[in-house]
C-alpha cells in the first residue's frame, strides 16, 4: 500500500519532468500569447501596453520575441536558462507592473504570476538531458 500512495510504480526522472515543463510553458506561451501577437504585429496593429516606459511599439516587439521567440528555445532546449530568464522577466512585468500583483479579482495576474515560476524552475534547474542543451 506505501507503494502505491508513494507512486513509486512510476519511474523518477527529473530529466522528463523538465521536458514535460519546457513543452507545457513554451507551447501554451507560444500558442495561447504570442501566435496572437505575432498575428497582430504583421496585419499592422502596433497598439500595447507600455510599462517600462519605453514605448509602446518596443514594449510589443520585445514581448514578441520574448512570448514566440523564446517560447521556441523552450521547447527545443536551446539556450534554455537564458530564454527562461526573458521570459520570467516578461511575466515579471506582467504580474508585478501591469497586473499590481493582483492574484485575485477581475483583471487579476493569476496566470503571469504561475509563468513567472515556472520559468523560474527552468532559469534554475535548467533544460535537462531531453534537450539540445544537454551536456
């Protein structure tokens, strides 16, 4: 019965649960966040939050390659801390700036705020051995 409530039938392996967070953070970044960005970008709609005080059109470019461009590193495991490190600056912004660390309410930075620590596990544990960053 220990066995059992331990789950030790399932195999150890940090090496999977970090491909299972690279895939899971940068594909639903990628797909639910930054694809829409992207979109918008090239059909000409540059309107954005500017809260670094840095303009509008930076602030979406930056988010951009941040949201899609490191989302892809990501999942592929290339250059993984660093990626992992814009990207928990990014919803950084979004939770602490933009969202006043609000976790509750209506609009609240719940998800930033669940981002922001998982790319914080990937910025310190970094990519695994499923990864192009192996060593």
């Amino acid at each position: 019965m220990q066995k059992f409530l331990r789950l030790e039938f399932i195999a150890l392996s940090p090496d999977l649960g970090l491909l299972v967070l690279r895939l899971w953070l940068g594909v639903s970044m990628l797909w639910l966040h930054g694809w829409g960005k992207l979109l918008a970008l090239l059909s000409g709609k540059l309107s954005f939050l500017d809260p670094l005080g840095i303009g509008e059109t930076p602030s979406f470019l930056l988010t951009i390659l941040a949201e899609v461009g490191c989302s892809v590193l990501l999942v592929l495991g290339l250059y993984t801390r660093l990626a992992a490190a814009v990207l928990a600056f990014t919803m950084g912004v979004a939770f602490f700036i933009v969202n006043s660390m609000k976790l509750a309410g209506n609009p609240n930075g719940e998800l930033a705020w669940f981002y922001f620590g998982g790319y914080l596990v990937l910025l310190f544990a970094g990519a695994g051995k499923y990864s192009i960053d192996k060593k």
